[in-house]
C-alpha cells in the first residue's frame, strides 16, 4: 500500500522526461561499471604509480574512471617512474586540478616538497582536500595562479615539474626567465591545437639541456588493465576511455618529457 501510494505520488509530481533520464543513468551499462570498479577499488587508485591514492570523491559518479583503473595517461608511466627514482628534493605542479599528481607525487616522494598551482579557487581546494585525505598535506603547498614572476621565485634548484596548463606552457616554461628549468625534469601536456608552435617553442629552448621524447596517446589495453585492476574485460574497456574535448573536437593526449642532461 506504501509503495503503491510513493509511486503514484512520483509519478505525478517528477516529470516523465526527468524520470526517464534517471531511468537510463540507472541501467546504463558505463555507469554500472563505474560502480563495480569503486567497489572493487574502494576509491582508490587500483594500480600504476599512484597505486592506494584515495580519490578525492564521495562516490562513483564523483571518480574519474581512468583514474581508479589505473591507466590515466599510462603513456608516460614508464618516464614518470624513472624520474621518482631519481628522488628529487622539489615537485612543481602547473594545473594542479583536483590533486592527483601533487598528490600522487608527495605520496612516491617522501622527501619532496610539492608546490601545487591551481588557478580555479573551487579545484585549489580539490587539490588540499586530496593532499589532506592521503597524509601528505604537510608537504603540498596548495598554491594560485602559475606566473612568470612566481614560478622564478621559487626556492628551488632543480624540481620534477608536470605541466598541463592548456597552452600556456607556451609562455610559461622559459629558461631565460625562470633559470631553475634548465635543471628540471619536465612532463608537459602539449596544446599546439590551443596555442600554435609550442611544441617547436619548448624544444628550441631545451634541447641544449634537456633529453626531449614526443608521446602520443595511445589504445588502452583493456585486458592488462582488467588484470591489473581486478575488473573484467569488458568494464575496462568503457572505463580507460579518455577524452580529451576542445571546441567541440576529441583531441589526443600528446606530452613532451625533458629530462636534464646533467645530474638531479
């Protein structure tokens, strides 16, 4: 009788079109693999570098699912790895977002202080939350805008630096102005499609000190990472899918790794 009344009341007051939207979102097949991998994951990052980070969400529909997989932008996994190893003393984050890198970086680098620029206040306090969560807030300064003027007045000598600032890499990251680049290791989100000859910019610039490789983003494995997640096949398929949207278009992710010729 309860339920009988709570569904006619339901139906009358929420719009048809409201609850056939709820009635897709609750059947459809991504979102339903979205929910088994947070259980499976405890929303925490399953594997990859950043292996038992807590995400900084409060449910399934709040994790990037890549993330929780462990595959998000698994091109530069292997370059990554090599440059922890190396132990740097500082970690320079340029596009902080919601903390994933400072984070994960703090996490595999003990010693490093992490200096975190974010310009959007609502994903500054993202990237503290994160650190906060995960036991490392002690060591990520949460930091605003990236400039020209506050990166060269850093403390700092030499640095690990992730870069993905949607173009502005193209001004920002100058040896000239900011001397400690020329010591620094350097994984930068490459956007020519945003700002036209960065790509040719960076490297004209560090090919005196730096090692240069161009990664491009490629398929996604499903079934390693099915393995490595403990998640079928087919929910690894829908869940390491990552778009990248600009002005209507799916760009591939595309990154520029410098590694300093001389020691960290």
């Amino acid at each position: 009788m309860i339920v009988a009344t709570l569904r006619r009341w339901y139906h009358a007051l929420v719009p048809f079109e409201v609850r056939r939207a709820l009635r897709v979102n609750r059947f459809d097949p991504t979102r339903r693999a979205r929910v088994r991998l947070w259980r499976t994951t405890g929303g925490r990052v399953a594997t990859g570098p950043f292996s038992g980070l807590l995400f900084n969400s409060r449910s399934p529909e709040d994790a990037y699912p890549p993330v929780l997989l462990g595959s998000y932008e698994s091109d530069v996994h292997e370059w990554l790895e090599r440059e922890i190893a190396r132990g740097w003393s500082a970690v320079v984050n340029i596009g902080s977002n919601n903390g994933y890198y400072s984070t994960g970086l703090a996490m595999r680098m003990p010693l490093a202080i992490v200096h975190a620029f974010e310009m959007d206040d609502t994903l500054r306090v993202e990237t503290r939350r994160s650190a906060e969560i995960n036991g490392v807030a002690n060591r990520v300064r949460a930091l605003g805008i990236a400039d020209l003027s506050s990166l060269a007045a850093l403390p700092i000598e030499h640095a690990l630096v992730v870069c993905d600032c949607e173009g502005y890499e193209r001004e920002l990251l100058n040896p000239a102005l900011i001397p400690w680049l020329s010591n620094a290791a350097m994984l930068v989100e490459l956007h020519d499609f945003a700002a036209p000859g960065a790509t040719d910019a960076l490297r004209s610039r560090f090919s005196a000190t730096h090692q240069i490789a161009i990664v491009e983003q490629q398929p996604r494995d499903a079934a390693a990472w099915a393995a490595r997640a403990g998640v079928s096949v087919a929910d690894a398929a829908r869940l390491a899918v990552e778009p990248r949207p600009w002005d209507g278009q799916i760009i591939p992710g595309r990154w520029m790794l410098l590694s300093p010729r001389g020691p960290a």
